[in-house]
C-alpha cells in the first residue's frame, strides 16, 4: 500500500490525502462496474433453469401419453376472422356540402375574410387596391398590398377564381393631375411630370411616348401599360 501511495504522489502529484480518497474510490468504482453484468448472469441462469424445468415437465408429458395439438387454437383464430369479417353494406359518409367559389373580382370586404389570415383590415386594403388599381392582370399584384404575404395570397386563389381583367383604364390624354393621381402606381409627383410633357409635347400616342420622359424606365411603363388608353 505504501508503493501505491508513494507512486501516487510521485508521478500524480496527489496528497496524502488524496491518495487515501483515490485508494478507496477505485474498488467502489469496479464494483459498480461490474454490477451490471453480475446481474445479467443471474438473469440469464434463471431463466435457463426456468426453460430447463419447463422442457422437462414437457418431456414427461410426452412420455405419459400426452400429445400437442393445435385444434382448439386453429378454431378459435378461424371464428376470430370471421367475426372480424364485415358484411358489406350501402351506407356512405355524406359528402360536406361546397361553398360556391366566386370570382375575385365579385369577392366585397365581407367576403373576403373567409379566407385565413384575412381580417376587416386586410379585407378592405385589398379592395380598395383593387379598385383604385381598376382590376387585375396578375395574382402576384396582390402583394403590393401592404401586410399582404405569399402565403395568404394563395389562399385566397383557393377560395376564390382569379379571371385577369382592368375594368378601368387611365384615358393619359384627358386625365389631369388629380386624376392620375389616384391611379397607386402613380404618385403626384409622376401625374405632374406626365401632364407637363403632354402640355409640352402633344398627345401620348403609345405607352413608348412616356420612355421619352428620361426618368421612367421600361420596367415601370411595362408595369403600368395595361392601364393606359390612347
């Protein structure tokens, strides 16, 4: 004991003390080590001893006469199946009757909160986008809608069919300040740019005429082109 102690302290560093605390730690760690596998040899005796006993209490059956038989199980698994046969019958689960699937154009601010996600609030922006846009060419229009999200836009295509159509269109050449104005992908700033050259340079005869304004750009002519009457 005194080697171990000293090796303890020589080439570890420990105490006295520890080496004392390390000395008795050892053999209860090895004992709860081997716990576990003591236990599971007892099991698997016992349970050899059980299967021997129960083999020779079967041998001796046989020997006196006794012979398995299957019959018993065999009828009662041939009259579980029958009973878990069912007669077919007539009888169907009702079909839950469909709501009526409008067009979106038709859908008011009422209608449209039947969609998830889509509340007083929301339900009147997306009208009076629509409106004041004139109609739709595109679904993904809907998400100029502020608050408006991909997944909610979707859902209200589920409820509702979207036929592309603009009911109103901006007459470029007649409208004033004001008017173009209220159009939401014009702001007041482009109305008076747009009514200044047509006082300045005649009538618009295509949406090309406006890319002759330097600072619009095709992308925002193309987007408002199916507005526009000449």
């Amino acid at each position: 004991m005194a080697k171990i102690y000293f090796f303890l302290k020589s080439y570890l560093g420990f105490s006295k003390r520890e080496s004392r605390g390390f000395v008795l730690v050892i053999p209860a760690l090895l004992i709860l080590y081997l716990i576990p596998s003591g236990y599971d040899w007892l099991l698997r005796k016992k349970n050899e001893e059980n299967y021997l006993a129960y083999s020779a209490k079967i041998d001796s059956l046989i020997k006196a006469g006794w012979k398995p038989s299957l019959n018993n199980f065999e009828s009662k698994l041939n009259s579980s199946e029958t009973d878990t046969i069912k007669k077919p019958n007539n009888y169907q689960k009702p079909k839950s009757p469909q709501l009526t699937k409008m067009t979106f154009t038709e859908a008011d601010s009422i209608v449209l909160q039947i969609v998830p996600g889509i509340g007083q609030t929301m339900a009147g922006r997306v009208v009076k986008f629509r409106e004041n846009l004139g109609g739709l060419y595109s679904k993904d229009q809907l998400l100029e809608v502020y608050g408006m999200t991909p997944e909610v836009m979707e859902r209200v295509f589920e409820y509702f069919e979207f036929e592309p159509g603009i009911k109103d269109k901006i007459l470029i050449n007649q409208a004033d300040v004001n008017s173009l104005a209220k159009h939401p992908y014009i702001n007041y700033g482009t109305a008076k740019v747009i009514v200044a050259f047509r006082e300045q340079h005649g009538p618009y005869r295509s949406s090309d005429d406006l890319l002759k304004i330097k600072i619009f750009n095709e992308e925002w002519v193309n987007r408002l082109k199916p507005y526009l009457e000449f």
